[in-house]
C-alpha cells in the first residue's frame, strides 16, 4: 500500500512537472525560442523546439494520467530528464554564459539547481518504474493453492 502510494505520489508530481514546464514555456513562446536561439548547436531549429519540447512534455504527461501508458510515460520521463541533464553538463561544459530555456519558475535556478532538480526527478521515475515493475509482477503472479 505505501508502495503504491509512493509510486502515485511520483507520477502525480511528473504530470505537474511536465505539464507546468510545458505551458510555461507556450505562454512565452517568443521568448522561449529567443532562449533557444543562442543554446548552442539547437540554434538553427530553434523555432521548432520552441513548440516541439512544450508539446512532446505535454505528451508525456497525458501518458503518466492513462494507467494503461504510465510505464510508457514513466520510460519516457526518464529519457527525457536524462536528455535535458546532458545537455544541461554539456552547456555547463561551454563556459559560456547561457540562457536557461525552461521558463517559470524552473528558470530561476542556478545550473547548479538544474542538475539537482534534474537528477532528483530521474532518480525518482527510476523508483516509479521499479515500483511499477513490482507492482506488475506481484498481480501477474498466479495465486497460491492448497
């Protein structure tokens, strides 16, 4: 039962995360591809990202709600916290000066911020998919008979 809890209490809090990263960056979409433009090597498709990233977290989010696609969802949101801390390391890695793309509130941390933001919800998907993968097995077990 806390298992279950835990598991719930994560995928709610990815479906916010994703769900606020993503209107937060369409309510400022000009700014946001502004942002994008001087990231390095995602200048030149800057304004597709700028609705492409919103729209796929979006996605990502709708999977996390359907209990039939969480898992689906959760692979997802790992894959996507992985791709945005390295690319977070590469651009630390630059040297340079560099704008931060997420918008909101988000925005506001330091890259230092960005990476424990980013590994903490990595770190928790991976025990969301852990949880559901225990939980799975425990149901397609077959009962017990005496």
């Amino acid at each position: 039962m806390k298992r279950t809890r835990l598991l719930e209490c994560i995928v709610l809090l990815l479906i916010v995360v994703w769900t606020y990263a993503a209107s937060s960056k369409l309510f400022v979409y000009p700014a946001t591809v502004l942002q994008l433009q001087r990231m390095p090597f995602i200048a030149p498709a800057a304004a597709f990202l700028g609705w492409f990233v919103p729209a796929l977290e979006i996605v990502v989010a709708g999977l996390l709600v359907i209990s039939r696609y969480r898992k689906t969802g959760l692979w997802a949101s790992l894959g996507l916290l992985c791709a945005f801390t390295f690319y977070l390391l590469f651009a630390m890695g630059s040297g340079e000066k560099l704008p931060c793309s997420c918008g909101g509130i988000i925005s506001r941390l330091s890259w230092n911020g960005h990476l424990v933001f980013n590994g903490s919800l990595a770190l928790l998907t991976a025990m969301a998919l852990l949880q559901q993968h225990h939980a799975f097995k425990i149901r397609s077990q077959p009962a017990a008979t005496m």
